[in-house]
C-alpha cells in the first residue's frame, strides 16, 4: 500500500511540536541542574553561617587569651621591676662585714684581756686604752651598718618573695593563655577545612549554573525556532482557511445561481400554465 504523502501543514505541524518537545527536555534538564545548584548554594549559606559562629567562638577565644596574656606580661614586668630593686639594694649589702665584726670584737676582747692582765707604763696603758676606744667606736660604727644591713636583707627577702610570687602568677596566667590559643588554634583549624570546603561548593554551583545557562541558551533557541515555526504553520493554516473560504463562498454563489435559474424555469412554467388555463377558459384554444 502506497504511503500517504505528507502535507505541508502536517509536515510543519510535525517539527514544531518536535521542536516544542526538545524545548520542554531542555527546560527540564535546565530545572533539575537548577535545583542542584540551589542545593548546593544552600549547603554553602549553612555552612557559611557555621564558619561565622566559629568565628565568633575563635574571637572570643582570642580576647580571653589577649586579656591573660597582658596579665602575665603585667606580673613578669612587675617582677623584673623588683629585680632590679632588688640588684640596687644588694649594692648597700657588704659580704664580709659580719666577720668584720667578729674580727673587731675578738680584737677589742684580746685588747681588754690585755689591759686586764699586762703591766704596762702609763704612756702605754694610755696608748692601750685609745685603741681599744678606736675599736669600740668603730665597733659602733659597723654594728650600725650591719643593722642597715640586715634591714635590706630582711627588704630584699620580701622582695624575692614577691618575686617568686609574682612568677608564679605570670606561670598561671600563661597556662590559660596556652589554653586559649590552642583551644581558638584547633577552631582555626576547622574554618580553613570549612573554607576549603565552601570553596569546593562555590566551584559546583558555578558548574552547574554555566550548564544551567547553557540549556536554558539552547532552550531558548529551540523555543524561538519552535514560534517561528508555529507562525509559519499559523499562515499555511490562514491560507488554507481563506481556500475554503473562497470555495464555500464559489459554491454559494453557484447554488444561488442554479436557484434562481430554477426558480425562473419554474416561474415561466406556472406564467405559461395560467395562460394555457386562461385560453382554455375563454374557448380559444382547441384541443385536438
């Protein structure tokens, strides 16, 4: 059997609904890729709100470990402070003077046994006793010194106590400073994994959104392809329509015509009848 030949309307009709149909898979490609990509957007926005929170912690973090760390530096300056209070007064510190001392009164000591226990002349005794009275005052003297001294000694043991005390607190609040750092180091930590991560999902949405550009392009094209064809179709249609137009308008004229052609037969019938009867009637006409 011989195949039907395809019309030009047909034929249009054909490829603007195959045209219609790559538009709509397109379209449909476009919307899925969409949705992959605002997923992915999605996921980068809650992970972007994660990394601010980290932020915020890390900061937070920082601060506390800025304000033990100024402490720290406080009591470690406060305490070099007394270190060298404590090198000045030191210079004022004589070592050797307790055995001076010592030395002076066994010496002024042997000095009394001797006046106690020798003869001697009245200019010796005399010379004796201006020893013994150069001995005691500079006994005096130094007993004097010594009592300073043991006053700085007594200051500078204060001062080391406080020294010592002054470290240990700069130890404590260094402690918390390592704390601190290593707790806000391990969130810093995380935030680059979390920017290594954000930007992985920035480069798949941007994939997907150059694809998504693409399809809708390509959707686009056929979808303009698909209304010029549809306009083409719509004038073949229009030409169509005016064809049968035009012939039921050809054949409403002819009916017209052929009944009015008849209605006149049947008139000059009826006119020819009603004068034959007239005839009739008036005897001039002889039927043989």
């Amino acid at each position: 059997m011989q195949k039907k030949k395809q019309t030009e309307e047909e034929s249009a009709e054909l490829r603007h609904r195959n045209l219609i149909e790559k538009r709509n898979e397109l379209n449909t490609q476009a919307r899925e890729i969409a949705d992959s990509r605002d997923t992915l957007n999605q996921e980068r926005r809650e992970i972007l709100d994660e990394m601010r929170a980290l932020r915020d912690e890390r900061k937070a973090l920082v601060d506390k470990m800025r304000e033990h760390k100024k402490a720290r530096n406080l009591y470690q300056q406060r305490a070099k402070e007394l270190i060298e209070v404590k090198r000045g007064k030191r210079k004022d510190i004589h070592p050797g003077l307790e055995k001076e001392l010592e030395a002076l009164k066994a010496d002024l000591k042997m000095l009394d046994v001797q006046q106690q226990t020798s003869t001697m002349t009245l200019q010796e005794e005399n010379e004796l006793l201006d020893r013994m009275k150069a001995r005691a005052k500079e006994l005096d003297r130094l007993e004097n010194i010594m009592a300073e001294q043991d006053a700085i000694i007594s200051e500078v043991e204060d001062v080391n106590e406080s020294i010592s005390e002054l470290f240990k607190m700069a130890d404590e609040e260094h402690k918390k400073v390592v704390v601190y750092s290593d707790q806000a180091q391990e969130i810093h930590d995380r935030i680059t994994l979390i920017i290594k991560s954000v930007s992985h999902l920035v480069t798949e949405a941007n994939k997907h959104h150059e694809t998504f550009v693409k399809l809708k392009e390509r959707a686009d094209g056929y979808h303009q392809k698909a209304a010029e064809m549809r306009e083409k179709l719509m004038a073949i249609r229009n030409i169509k329509r005016d064809e049968v137009r035009e012939t039921r308008k050809m054949i409403r004229e002819q009916n017209k015509a052929v009944k009015r052609a008849l209605d006149d037969d049947k008139k000059r019938d009826e006119a020819a009848d009603e004068a034959l009867e007239t005839l009739l009637k008036k005897g001039k006409v002889e039927i043989k």
